[in-house]
C-alpha cells in the first residue's frame, strides 16, 4: 500500500515510471484495489510518453479487451 502511494504521487505529477508502476499495481491490486481499467489509464498516460513498458502493457491490455 505504501509504495502505491508514492507512484500515485509520482503518476499525477506526470512522470511516466510512476504511471508505468501505479498501472501495474492496479492491473494485479497490488497494494490498491485491483482495477483493470484504470491500469490501462495509466499504461497509457506513459506509454505517450515513450515509456516502452507502458507501451508493451497497453498493448497487451487492449489485445485481451481490456479498458476499451
């Protein structure tokens, strides 16, 4: 819980590691509730901004019909 507290700090000021990080932990509610949705938001949010990861996982989540 601790640590996706600090990637929810780190996601809303917009660095992409930290959106990359939150979206894994809501994708597996690892310390948050699980919401697969709101991974892909994430995963999103850093994946626009090059974060190969984020890109990997979105595309993954959107295969699986995941946040569309």
């Amino acid at each position: 819980a601790e640590a996706a507290k600090w990637y929810r700090k780190a996601a809303e000021q917009g660095c992409a590691r930290g959106q990359y990080n939150l979206g894994v932990a809501l994708a597996y509610g690892e310390g948050v509730a699980k919401n697969k949705a709101e991974a892909v938001k994430w995963y999103r949010k850093a994946a626009e901004q090059g974060y190969a990861d984020a890109q990997y996982n979105l595309g993954v989540a959107l295969a699986g019909g995941q946040g569309v």
